[in-house]
C-alpha cells in the first residue's frame, strides 16, 4: 500500500471490500433479510462515522485513527471498523461515556422496529386523508436516543429520510461530531442535544423510539411522545424490549422481551444521573451486599457456579434487582425451568412500571428497579 488514505474519505477499495465482507457476515447470521435495510448497510460506510476508537490494552486504552500515518496501525483501524463488534467511541477522564454497537445487532434492531407496519399505516392514512380532502403528515417519524457516532442514525435516515429521523444525545461533544459526519455522508435528521430521558416533545409524536442505551425503566416521556401503537425498542436488564403503546395520554404500553442478550453504557440524564440496576454478570463475594436490592448475603448464601455463568439466570437478577434477592431469584429460575428472555415482558400504566413472567396478570410480577 503506498500512503495511507483519510479515515473521513467516502469510500476506497480497502474500506469498500471490508464493509462487503461485514455485511456477508451479518446476513449469514440471519439479518438484512430485507434489501432496503441490506442497501443502507451497503451504501452507509461506517468509517467515516468512526474516524477513531478506543481499545483496551494491559496499559489502559489506546486510540487508533483512520488518520494515522503507520500503514500498520491505520489497518488494524479499519479492522476494527468492519468487525462485526462495539467500539469505544468517546471517553472523558478514563470512562467510556459513548459506542458505536455491534453492527449485527443493529441491524437485528432496526428490522425490530418494523418500520414498514408503519409505513403502510401512514398509506392508509394518506389515502383516507385524500378522501377527505385535509394534508397528511406520511411517513414512519423516529426518535433515537443515543446518537453516539451518528452511525444509526444515517442508518435511519437512508432508510426513511432523514426528515423523519430525530436522534438526541446528552453532550454537544457528542451530538456536534455526529452532526458533521452525517452531513458528510449525505444526511441531515434533527440532532438534538439534551436529555434522552426526556425525549423530544417539539417533534413528537414519533411511530418508533429506538434507544442505543441501558435503561433501569422505560421514561413515561417516550410513551406519552408515541402515537398509538407507536413501538419503543430499548435495552433493559441486559435484554431488549419491545413495547407497543396503547395509550399515549394515559401512558399505557406493554411487550415482550426479544430473544437475544443486550449490553449497553447505560441512559445518562441530566444533573441527578437515573441510578443503574448492577452488571448481571458480576458474582458477589460472600458477605457483600446485593448492590441495589437491599439484601444482605452471608458466606453460607452462595449461589451456585452453574447459575452464576448462566445468562438466563443474570438477566432474572437484574430484573428483578428492586424485588428480589438473589437467592429468591435463582429459587424462582430454577422452579421455572430456567426461563429464557422471551417468557419476560413489561408492562407501563401511568407511573406504574412491572416486569412479569409468562404473562402480565400472572403470580410472578416485579416493579423495575428505576420505576
């Protein structure tokens, strides 16, 4: 290779041959079954929203950086650009504040959010309102919250237009980057720089939210922001859920956990942080106290190893941090043949917010921790 090419150029041979071989990867696990989604990943080039990336080393974290002059490190740049992992995007004072996810998972999201149901809702009120002679407002309108590298969110955009895409983020050192590199790859959709938690009532009401974070509840402003039978699809207690509102004024929404696992940096809000149920995947001494459901563990109370690496199990436990000790909660797992996500769902009425178990007026129910 002779020289080094930009990290923000468009497109080259390196770069387009490595987004080809992720996306071959991700439509071999399942997923860009559906070719409009399969041409955003295709035609969206996730360098130019990721120009650098933090990796962990025994020393701390190193940054790499599609700018830089070594041959050698600008490829194992792009490497990690088109591998199909999350990558540590922003860091402030040796904490990780902001990713770029896993592209399978994102897109496994983004077909989560089935925004063609809403698509073909906006048909058929445009053609009722046509009938009616009044002006419709088309088109599947979305929230994201976590507008990170602005990867997603010209993921989005492609897909739906970028007038119909609103994406927020807590921090201007976020929210201004990402603006610049969407505008660098062709699309304008309203980032917002502001409290996520709080959603954004000046271009409500939305048919999707989508968050890219971790949340301890779902915030009653994205329900009361969503149009009837909008859907919310967010991570919580390492899984995600997919809502579907019912009643936006009475904030009423209810849905199932999705299959599959979900770690992400949790939802940061304004001066008083909402508190964060602990990593699931963290096994407590003996004589240490359950981080957040207030139950004391003594030595003779171990778990067993076979729960403790079980990730059923880590999801039970943090969903239902606020209700149940650890050991309730693996008599529960057990007695219930060690229920995958998918027997889980949530229900939100008003202020209200439960977990529940195969079914929502069933016995086993637990307030979410952040409700």
């Amino acid at each position: 290779m002779s020289g080094t090419p930009s990290g923000t150029e468009p497109d080259h041979e390196p770069t387009a041959a490595a987004r080809a071989e992720l996306i071959r990867q991700i439509r071999a696990g399942g997923h860009l079954g559906d070719p409009r989604w399969r041409a955003a990943f295709e035609e969206v080039p996730r360098h130019l929203f990721v120009p650098y990336y933090f990796v962990a080393t025994p020393r701390g974290y190193q940054r790499l950086s599609g700018s830089d002059p070594d041959p050698e490190r600008w490829e194992r740049w792009l490497e990690g650009v088109y591998t199909d992992g999350a990558l540590a995007t922003y860091m402030r004072d040796g904490e990780l504040v902001s990713t770029s996810s896993q592209p399978s998972l994102m897109a496994m999201m983004l077909e989560e959010l089935h925004v063609e149901e809403a698509e073909e809702a906006e048909e058929e009120a445009k053609e009722a309102a046509g009938r009616s002679g009044r002006s419709p407002d088309t088109g599947c309108r979305v929230l994201e919250i976590g507008t990170g590298s602005g990867y997603n969110a010209a993921l989005l955009s492609h897909r739906l237009g970028a007038e119909h895409v609103t994406t927020i983020d807590l921090d201007e050192e976020i929210t201004g980057p990402a603006r610049d590199r969407l505008a660098a790859a062709g699309h304008r959709p309203t980032v917002v720089t502001g409290d996520g938690a709080r959603g954004c009532p000046e271009r409500a009401p939305y048919d999707r939210i989508i968050a890219t974070c971790a949340l301890p509840a779902v915030p009653p402003a994205w329900i009361a922001q969503s149009a009837p039978g909008a859907l919310i699809l967010a991570p919580l207690a390492t899984g995600l859920i997919a809502l579907r509102v019912t009643d936006p004024d009475a904030v009423r929404a209810e849905g199932r956990f999705l299959p599959t696992p979900a770690y992400f940096v949790p939802l940061r809000t304004g001066p008083a942080p909402t508190a964060q149920p602990p990593r699931p995947d963290t096994p407590e001494q003996p004589g240490s106290s359950a981080a957040s459901d207030g139950h004391h563990r003594s030595p003779r109370h171990r778990l067993p190893r076979e729960a403790l690496r079980d990730d059923r199990f880590q999801f039970l436990r943090s969903l239902t941090a606020n209700t149940l000790s650890p050991e309730e909660a693996h008599t529960l797992w057990r007695r219930q043949n060690r229920p995958r996500r998918e027997r889980f769902g949530v229900t939100v009425h008003g202020a209200c917010q439960y977990a529940w178990l195969d079914s929502p007026e069933g016995p086993h129910r637990w307030v979410l921790p952040g409700s």
